[in-house]
C-alpha cells in the first residue's frame, strides 16, 4: 500500500500507548447509547484529506480509546474525496462514515445538497458559531495561511510581512522571482481554488496582486508537499497560501524554511467533517467526530498532528486562543457557512477563473 490515495486499515489497538500519556484534555463526551452502538458496528471507514502520518495520532489515541472500532483511514486529495464520495453515493453502495475534507467549501457543498446527517455533538458548546453549520457540517482545526520562503535565498527582513508587501515585492524584483514563487493550482485544486476566492473577498487589492503572479511566472500545483520540497530545494524562493501546519512540520526538520505570517489579514481555514447519511457505520462515525472536537482529540490535533485547536478551551501553542491573542483583529477565519458556496456556482466559477487567467497572463 502506498502512503497517499490508498485505504490504510488501521488495526492498533493493542499497540496503544496508555490513554493518560496521549492525550490530557477531558475525553469526548458521547452518549453512552452512541459508543455502545458504534462499538456494535465495530468499524469506521473515513475518507480524508490528512496525510495519514498526520493524522496517525489521533486514530491511534481514538483507538486507545474505543479498541472494538476498527478505522479504516482513506487519504487523498481534496477533489478525490469529493468525486468518490459522490460517485459512491449515486451507486447507492454506501460510502465513508466521515469526511474529512481541506476543502471547506465542497464539504459544505455536500451538506447543503442534503448528503450531510445532522448531528447535534456534545462537543459544540466548546466550538465558535463560525465552526458549525446547522448540525450539518463542522471546523475541527485552526489552521493560518501563510507565506513561506528558503531562508538561504531570501533574508528574513526582506520576507513579506502583508499581501501588499508580497505585491511589491514581486513587482519591484520580477527578475529575481521569475519561476521562483510557488502556490495551489485553483483549477485543479479544492483547496487553492477556496484560498484563492478568499482572497478575492478580503484582499481589496487582489487584481494588483494576480497580476504580479502572473508576471513572475507564479508555478502551480496542487500538492503542497511539492510546494514546500522545492521551496526547501531552492527551486523556488516563496510561496503563498500554504498551510502553516504543514509548513511548521517541515521547518522542525529543516531550519532554512521560514515562515512569515501576514499582518494586514490572515486567512485561517478549518478542515470540515461531515457524516454523510449513507454511511454503513454512522454511530462510529458520530463517535470519531465527537473524539475530534473533544478536549482530547483537539490536545492532539493541536499538539501532535499540529493542525491547530478549534477549541475555546484548549490553550497554549498552535491552538484558536493563542493565533488570535498573536494576530488580534487581522485573523479571518473562513466560515463554515453558505457563503462558501458563492464560486461554486459554475457561472460564478468560470467567470473567476477567467479573470484569474487574464490577471496571470494565461488567456
């Protein structure tokens, strides 16, 4: 089996560390009626767009937890999931238990067609209105978006410190950048399509700045893993609205990548879970999701898997408390809500994705 795009049955329960040295936050709080029927379907199938070394923390310490449900943890891409996902449910064969998707919007999507089961989780009392939607769809992470850059090419005072900065920067140094700034492909990516459309919304100067992409030959992908190993290659020199959680995972093992956190706003996205109604194992599926809102589960998802707390109550490094005490009102996080939807609409879509072609030069 390969790490990425492949269905890693999970089966560690034995294997376990004891409960106390994995997790200190209060365990989930689900309905024993819950636990003792997701315990009877004895599996849970999600679909995810975690890498599963990320995400091995908390199905391990899950585990730990509820040894009868077994986890069966598909990791893909962001557009995978939501292609399988549908294609699945309109062959009425079933389907994952939970999504777990970087793609807010396309979640939310999901959730608003009907595919979602409402669920009202004895977590949410802990989690910010922004983070639920109806029942239906839920922020589990808190994770900023960032610039990141190789310090060996480019010195920390000279890194973008604001989206204006990073305009001008590129503007007034077009040949030192040409090919050598890195971001999503929003038309191949759910993810840099939805970062990219958010900073449409809030960026009043967003057609200065695609022009100065386009003008320095912006190289896209949709794999941030590639981003980041040609970032830290010196292929190119910086990126743009990448994932500080990835990016801090990397930096650890590699000093020379810097990571710079924008002042004038910055984005904070939230990976979305949904329970789809098709689910074979839907109470295991409630169970994972009540784990992953937890006290527990965000202890680890803030400091293990670093992907940043949701949480109100959970505090210290990496957590929703300690960004926003850093960052004050430049913090945005995207809300789990129908105004996500707004470039879906393929109209809307098509007519973004054009005057993103003109501002880089590509049409």
């Amino acid at each position: 089996m390969t790490k990425n795009r492949t269905a890693l049955l999970l089966l560690i329960g034995g294997l376990c560390l004891p409960a106390t040295a994995r997790a200190a936050g209060a365990n989930p709080r689900t309905a024993p009626a819950v636990v003792a029927a997701a315990e009877k379907e004895g599996q849970l199938t999600v679909y995810a767009t975690t890498d599963q070394v990320v995400a091995g923390p908390l199905v391990k310490d899950f585990q730990s937890l509820y040894p009868k449900v077994k986890v069966e943890y598909n990791d893909m891409n962001s557009t995978e999931v939501y292609n399988r996902f549908v294609s699945e449910a309109a062959a009425g064969s079933g389907s994952g238990d939970l999504l777990w998707s970087s793609s807010m919007d396309l979640q939310v999507k999901l959730a608003k067609e009907g595919y979602a089961a409402e669920y009202k989780s004895p977590e949410l009392d802990q989690i910010p209105a922004w983070a639920n939607w109806k029942g239906l769809a839920f922020g589990t992470t808190y994770e900023p978006i960032v610039f990141v850059y190789n310090k060996r090419l480019l010195k920390e005072e000279e890194a973008p410190k604001s989206h204006a900065e990073m305009t001008k920067l590129l503007q007034t140094q077009k040949d030192r950048f040409k090919g050598k700034v890195t971001a999503y492909d929003p038309e191949r990516s759910g993810v840099g399509f939805l970062l990219i459309t958010q900073d449409a919304k809030v960026d009043p100067a967003f057609d200065a700045a695609a022009k100065a992409y386009g003008a320095v030959g912006v190289k896209l992908y949709t794999s941030i893993g590639a981003m980041l190993e040609r970032i830290q290659s010196g292929e190119h020199i910086l990126g743009f609205n990448i994932f500080s959680s990835y990016a801090a995972a990397k930096q650890k093992k590699d000093s020379s990548l810097g990571i710079s956190f924008p002042k004038d706003y910055l984005l904070v996205m939230s990976r979305v879970a949904i329970l789809p109604k098709v689910g074979k194992h839907p109470n295991a599926g409630k169970l994972f999701l009540d784990y992953l809102l937890s006290a527990r589960g965000q202890e680890i998802v803030a400091h293990q898997a670093g992907l940043g707390s949701v949480r109100n109550d959970v505090t210290g490094e990496g957590t929703a408390v300690a960004t926003n005490k850093a960052f004050g009102t430049a913090v945005k996080p995207i809300p789990v809500d129908e105004s996500l939807l707004e470039y879906l609409d393929q109209a809307r879509r098509l007519e973004f994705l054009n005057r993103w072609q003109k501002a880089l030069g590509t049409k």
